[in-house]
C-alpha cells in the first residue's frame, strides 16, 4: 500500500465493511443461552485442570507452555464481539 488518502480511505472502508460482516455472521450464528452456559462453564473447568499440579514459582515447562498457547487458540476461536 503506497499511503495516500485514496488508499487509506479505500482500507479503512474495506475494514469497516468487513467488520460488520463479521459481526452479522456472529449474530447470526450465536448460540443459545444454555449452550453459551455450558462452552463457558466446559472452559473455566479446563482451565482450572491445567492450573493443577502446577506451582506459582517453578519455571513452566514445554508441556505448560504448549498447553497455554492451545488455551489461547481456543479462547481466541471462541471469543465473541
């Protein structure tokens, strides 16, 4: 992208159009309360089990740290505006 206003305003609007597209589409798509319920209790119980057996001052193995960036990619893939 060369940085004029042209191309700035054109980005800016194709962000913006994307967005509420996204936005339409989880709307849309939103789950029902009870679901909702259960996704959000289901991750707060995986989380405390990788929290076990884990102490505050040892230095976190591969192990933990594989298992915290899938925590991150399931919280990110779940995440709703």
């Amino acid at each position: 992208m060369r940085g004029d206003a042209a191309d700035l305003k054109k980005w800016v609007l194709q962000r913006r159009s994307a967005e509420a597209r996204m936005k339409t589409e989880l709307l849309d798509n939103a789950p029902e309360p009870g679901q909702a319920l259960a996704r959000g209790l289901a991750l707060i119980e995986f989380a405390t089990q990788l929290r076990i057996g884990t102490s505050a001052k040892s230095e976190p193995t591969a192990d933990d740290l594989l298992a915290y960036r899938r925590w991150a990619a399931v919280r990110t893939a779940l995440r709703v505006v």
